[in-house]
C-alpha cells in the first residue's frame, strides 16, 4: 500500500460498507460529492490499493468463518461432552438464573450422526441385482429348453 495515510482510511473505508463514493469523502472531506465517485474508481484500480483491500478481505473471511477442522473438532467435543452451554432455569416467583450445563444425550447423538456422515460411517449397503434383467435371462433360458426339445418336422411329413 501507498504511503499516503488518505489512501489507506480510503480502502479502511471501502471495506466497511464497499461503497468507494462514501469512503473517498470521508478521506478527502473537501472533495465534491460529483467528483467522488470518479476518483473512488481511479483509486479502486490502482494496484496497491486492491492488493490492500483484496488482503483485508481475505484476511476478514478468515477470522469470521469457520473451518472444516474447527467444525469437527467442535462436533467431536460436543459428543464427548466436554462443551458446554449456557441456559435459563426457573428457580421459582418468576425469577430465572443462567446454568451452565453440558450437552445433553439428544445433542451428542446429533453430533455424533453429524461426524458418522463426514466420515461415512453410516452408508446402507444397497443391493442393486435387477431383478427383471434376471427374470428376462431366465425366461430366454426356458424359451431355449423349449426350442431344443422341439422334433423337427420334414416337409414330407406334413399331409395337405
């Protein structure tokens, strides 16, 4: 990134709301609003500045999104039932106190079927004969059984 300080509170800027018009006036107050949207664009091309922004952004999704590992790892602790949660609880004239419990039997059973499906535990064993192709074989082999026991017939033999 540049070293010019309105150029970096431009891109910190852009990256709040993605809206360059906003952001160059509030890293150059003066501007005229009619100008702004042009120069915003001539700043969002340079290199350095899209180089920054693409680099926030990245750096953004990472922290904000989970990954596969860290669903895993939290799947598996709720299994386990080392997590914990907490929940309202009625402690009597309408008051109500924060417990914090651990999972209980129904979600580590979800955890559980949730992790067997990533790791395939789960797959059903489905038998796929088709059965009308057997059917079909079976009756061609009749058919040919009934053939070979057919007598030819001379010509000779047939009276008019």
């Amino acid at each position: 990134m540049s070293r010019n300080k309105k150029h970096k509170v431009f891109a910190d800027e852009y990256l709040i709301d993605m809206n360059g018009t906003r952001a160059y006036l509030v890293a150059y107050p003066n501007a005229k609003t009619n100008s702004a949207s042009a120069r915003a664009n001539s700043l969002l091309k340079r290199e350095d500045i899209r180089k920054y922004i693409d680099e926030e952004l990245e750096r953004m999704h990472n922290e904000r999104t989970a990954s596969a590992q860290e669903v895993i790892e939290y799947l598996t602790s709720v299994m386990r039932g080392k997590s914990e949660s907490s929940v309202l609880a009625g402690c009597g004239d309408g008051c109500e106190e924060v417990i914090v419990k651990p999972p209980d039997e129904r979600e580590k059973l979800k955890a559980a079927e949730l992790l067997g499906k990533r790791y395939g535990i789960f797959t059903e064993k489905v038998d796929v004969n088709n059965e009308s192709e057997e059917k079909k074989q079976q009756s061609i082999s009749n058919i040919e059984a009934l053939v070979k026991q057919m007598i030819p017939v001379d010509e000779d033999d047939v009276s008019d």
